[in-house]
C-alpha cells in the first residue's frame, strides 16, 4: 500500500520537473512526455482508490 502511494507521488512529481523543462525550454517533447506520465498516474490512481473503497463497500 504504501508502495503504491509513493509510485504515485514519484510519477507526479516527475510529471511536474518535465513540465518545468518545457517552460524553461520549450521543447514540446518534454510537454507530451509530462502529459503521459500525468495521464497514466491518475488512470493508476483512481483504480487504486477505487479497489479501496470497493473493499470497504464489501
């Protein structure tokens, strides 16, 4: 569990410095990369959080 919640903070905050290096470069590259990496982090972490509250439900 607490692997997992790191995973997502790691993901988010790399997400995060490659959107600093598209500003500071302006490289698209960086841009398409820091969407992706955010894209699949929340698909990740809603499934997360939604087999915890399924567990909790039942």
């Amino acid at each position: 569990m607490v692997f997992f919640r790191w995973a997502i903070l790691v993901l988010l905050v790399a997400a995060g410095v490659l959107f600093a290096l598209f500003a500071a470069t302006g490289q698209p590259g960086y841009k398409r990369w820091g969407l992706v990496i955010l894209k699949w982090t929340l698909i990740a972490a809603f499934g997360f959080f939604a087999v915890l509250i399924v567990e909790r439900v039942f």
